[in-house]
C-alpha cells in the first residue's frame, strides 16, 4: 500500500515537536508499506524555516519506504493571525500541485489542523479515485473560536462549513481523543474510528539516565518540574511563572520551561521582572533527545487554559511523561483527566489557579515516595493501553480496510 499524508506541521523525530506521524510512518514502513509525506519547511513549533531560501520542493528520505517532499510555504507563521492564514493558503497550493506528481498511490491521508489542508487532501484522494481519510487532531475551528483566535463572524461560518464538508466527504473520520466523536459526529462524520494519541515506550524508558541533562543546565540537587512543549496562547504558561512566584521560598525547587512558541518572548521577559531565579526556560529539543530531558525530571506538567472545549483533548505529551515513569501534575479538566485517575499517574489541579499548582509540585517535592509511586503507575498504565505499535497497529487495519 502506498500511503499519501498531506501535514503542514509534519515534525520528524529529529526535529522539535509532535512526532505522532513519523512515527506512524516509520511502523507501517516495517510493515510493508510506503509513505510519502508533503509537509511544511516551516517548524509549526518555532516559526522558523529549516534553511534561509525555500525552495518549491525539497525531498527527503528515511529509508527506502517513507519520502517527505518539503513544499513551499509562506515563511511568517508566527507573524499574526492574518500572515499565518496566508501561511496556511500557500501551503494548501504548493501541496497540491506537488501532490499531483505523487504516482500510485492507494490512500490520500487528510490530518487537522490546520484544517484548510484537509481540502488539498479530499481534492487529491477525488482526482486520484482513491480513499480519503480525515484525522482530526484538535477540534479546528471551535478551539480557535473558543480561545478568541478566530473572531471574523465570516471566517468562522466559512471555517464551519469547510469542517462539515470535509467531515462528509470522507470515507473515514479518525479522532485521536474519545472526547472529539461526538463532535465530529453532530458534523456529520459517518464513519468515525478512535486511535488516540499514544507514546513509543520503548523511546521513553525510565532506565534512561537524566544525570546528563541535569548536569548540563545545573540542577543537580533540585526538584525539576518540567513542562516541554508549544509556549503559545492555549497553554497557559502565566500560570507556570505565577506558580513559580509561590515557590520561590523553596529554593530546592526549579521550574523548566522546554519548548518554543509566540508567547515565549513575553514570558520570559515577565520572569526577568519578577526575579523568578527558580524558572528556566531551555530551547526545544528533537524528539529523539527528549528521553533524556524527561529522565532529568522529578515531575511533569501539562496544562492549557480553563476553555470548556479542552476537556475533549488527549494531550500527547501526558503519555510521554507518563512513558517517561514521571507524575503528572494535570491543570487539564475533562477526558485527559480521567486518564490520569483512573492511573493513579499524578495530581489533577484546576485549570488556572497557580495556588492549586504549587501546592501540588510541593506535595511531590515533600513525598519522594509517592512520586515514585505516581510514575510507575504512569509507566505501567501506558504500557497496557497507550502504547504506539499496538495504536499503529490498529491505524494500519483501518487503513487496509479502506484500500480492500
């Protein structure tokens, strides 16, 4: 089977960011199959290109199954709402008339956000005569809606209809959270399947020592409570700082900021004002380094804003902490949330309240045993329900099944 992705965010495993795909690919590649991936130059974590001139197209390799054609994109992503739409429509182009090119194919796979890529992947799948399979990643536009992003009544009404278009069209719906179907279902997706978003246990093994880490950026001795992952407007890093300013009688806790996004310039610029010494904000790392980083931690957070439609998501970075044999502190109401309880994997907090924050990092800070605790469970949970071969495993069989 050839399999043909269109993802503007597309991050490899050497690259910062949200890997899910590659590492889908990498499974089905083992199995037999081939993938050929158009994606951005454009990071969608740092806003940054991969070389100074882009090029119409630039190809890529990972061994002989999996190709990643880098199309042209328009390089301002982070600049503003309006040039990140630009940003999205040049993508949509230039992954069109390249996906034009890609022969033989047998699926074309949609993913969203951006939504508007979604289209390029139902017009490929109809001119090639083959199956279209929408994944919906975030619940794009309501999530925009939701935060303030999107607030032109005439983008939102387009935006709507383009994600009840699409959801229609395809010959299959997938959702990476339990807590998208009935969403996607009232928008008329017919035939919708859950692979949630999962973690490579064997990438995250707790065995790996996190000495390196500390060493490198002078936390030896210390609790580290790390957040690794996007610094924009829906995670809610204030709270983090606001925290941080709670703990600051603790000097043998430190707070770590990995990660890139918008709001970072801000954040950090607020944390030199307030004299937050127990706060440090580290560059984003590749995927493939972040075992390290997480091995270097005591506890993990995960936290967005207190938005009513985040209690659907699954966060992917709770289950590499969770794989990492790291607590979790959870400001994350809603489906994420029962997966933390019902692993007795880390302390739930209220979303947007820094008292419940700090109280939590220092109840993990006092108790040693109970975060060790915490994060077996975490490690063994994962094991049994959220591993990335079996989740794979079962993309594949949807895929297969589409094709047949």
């Amino acid at each position: 089977m050839h399999i043909l992705l269109i993802h503007q965010a597309f991050a490899a495993l050497d690259e910062p960011g949200g890997t899910r795909h590659h590492e889908l690919a990498r499974y089905f590649a083992e199995h037999g199959h081939r993938v050929t991936i158009i994606a951005s130059p454009i990071s969608y974590l740092t806003g940054k290109a991969h070389s100074t001139k882009i090029p119409w197209v630039q190809k890529q390799t990972d061994g002989d199954c999996i190709t990643i054609l880098r199309a042209y994109t328009y390089p301002s992503l982070h600049r503003s709402f309006a040039y990140r739409l630009i940003s999205f429509f040049s993508f949509m182009l230039s992954s069109f008339l390249i996906g034009l090119s890609v022969k033989q194919i047998d699926l074309v796979w949609g993913t969203s956000p951006p939504i508007f890529q979604g289209l390029t992947a139902w017009a490929l799948a109809r001119l090639k005569r083959k199956p279209f399979l929408f994944e919906v990643r975030d619940l794009w536009p309501a999530f925009a809606v939701a935060v303030g992003v999107l607030q032109s009544p005439a983008l939102i009404k387009l935006s709507e209809w383009l994600e009840r278009f699409l959801y229609h069209q395809a010959n299959r719906v997938i959702v990476n959270s339990p807590g998208f179907i009935h969403h996607v279902q009232s928008r008329g997706a017919k035939d919708v399947e859950l692979v949630p978003n999962g973690t490579d246990t064997v990438m995250f093994n707790p065995q790996v020592g996190g000495s390196s880490f500390r060493q490198a950026h002078g936390l030896e001795g210390k609790f580290v409570v790390l957040y690794a992952g996007a610094h924009g407007m829906s995670n809610d890093l204030g709270v983090i700082l606001d925290a941080a300013k709670r703990l600051l009688t603790h000097p043998n806790i430190i707070l770590v900021l990995l990660g890139d996004g918008k709001d970072k310039p801000a954040l950090q610029a607020r944390a030199r004002q307030e004299g937050l010494g127990n706060l440090l904000f580290l560059p984003p790392i590749p995927k493939i380094d972040m075992p390290a980083a997480l091995s270097g931690a005591d506890a993990c957070i995960a936290i967005l804003k207190p938005v009513e439609m985040y209690k659907t998501t699954y966060p992917n970075k709770v289950f590499d902490y969770m794989a990492a044999g790291k607590p979790v502190i959870l400001a994350i109401e809603g489906v994420i949330r029962e997966v933390i309880e019902n692993a007795g994997a880390g302390i739930p907090v209220t979303p947007g309240d820094p008292a419940a924050l700090s109280d939590a990092i220092l109840r993990l800070a006092d108790d040693p045993a109970l975060a060790r605790q915490m994060g077996q469970n975490a490690r063994s949970y994962v094991e049994a329900h959220f591993d990335r071969a079996a989740l794979a495993s079962k993309m594949l069989d949807v895929m297969l099944g589409l094709v047949s």
